[in-house]
C-alpha cells in the first residue's frame, strides 16, 4: 500500500516556512541580550529564517517549473520517519526527568544502533564522548544552562 502525493516540494515548501513561523513564534519568549548584545532567540532565528528563506525560492522554482512533483508514499517510508521522530520526542521527554548528560548517552545510543552501529565498542563510546563534549560546549564554553536530572553527572563532566 502506497500514498501518491502530488506538488511534494510546494507542499513541502509551505510547511517549512509554516514550522519556521512557529518556531519564530516561539523564540519570542526568549530573554533578551544583555546591554544590546545578541539575545538566545538570535541562532534561531536565523537558522529558521534561513530555512524560510529557502522554502520560498524552492516553492517558486517548483511552481515556474512545469513538472509537478509525484511521489509515493509506502508503509516503509513512514515507519523509516516515524522510528526517528518517535526517538526525538522521547528524548524531549526524558530530558526534564533524567537530565541532559544521561537522556543524551542514551537517545545517541538508540540511535546509532538503529542507524546500524552494531560494535559493542564503538556505539556507546561515541555517544559517550560526544555528550561530554555537547556538556562542556553547552555548559562550560557557553554558558546554557542544561537539566542536570537526579544524579548531577553533569558538574562531575564539564571541565571549564
């Protein structure tokens, strides 16, 4: 069983610019900068307006182009979407409760795993290092308050 979808980029094109309004919207409960400094809201509201941007010059060059995109969705198409996206909101989840360093390890983990990392060695290593690295970059270098969760791994982790 399949799914046809017609017009997929100018769908495509109208959703992203729908996502980068809200997560416009949301940025706007962020702090402001400090003596006319550049606020937490300004990364993303550059990515996102970048990501707008795009979109709109991919809906126009679909609609000047006479082809109109067909695509089919299957069941292993959704499943292939719905595994990854079920990990990110677990992960959202469990980051509030477990704390950034621990929730991290694990949803990098999950999903190397699931990508195919197989080697007892080398998949938890990697999600290890690069969370310690994501703790101190955050944290130490940054300044960006993490959830620290019940066990407090965090300070026992970042080095400045």
């Amino acid at each position: 069983m399949s799914i046809r979808i017609t017009r997929t980029d100018e769908v495509a094109s109208v959703l992203l610019v729908a996502f980068a309004a809200g997560v416009y919207l949301v940025s706007e409960s962020f702090p402001s900068g400090v003596a006319g400094t550049p606020g937490p809201a300004l990364f993303p509201r550059f990515i996102v307006g970048t990501i707008a941007g795009l979109a709109a010059l991919q809906f126009v060059n679909a609609a000047l182009v006479e082809e109109t995109g067909e695509r089919f969705v299957t069941r292993d198409d959704l499943v292939r979407f719905a595994v990854p996206a079920a990990f990110l909101v677990g992960y959202a989840g469990l980051l509030p409760v477990t704390g950034f360093l621990l929730t991290t390890v694990g949803f990098l983990a999950v999903v190397m795993f699931y990508s195919g990392v197989r080697d007892p060695k080398v998949g938890p290593a990697l999600a290890i290092g690069i969370s310690i690295v994501l703790q101190n970059v955050f944290v130490g270098f940054l300044h960006v308050p993490l959830p620290e969760g019940p066990l407090g791994l965090g300070d026992l982790v970042t080095l400045f």
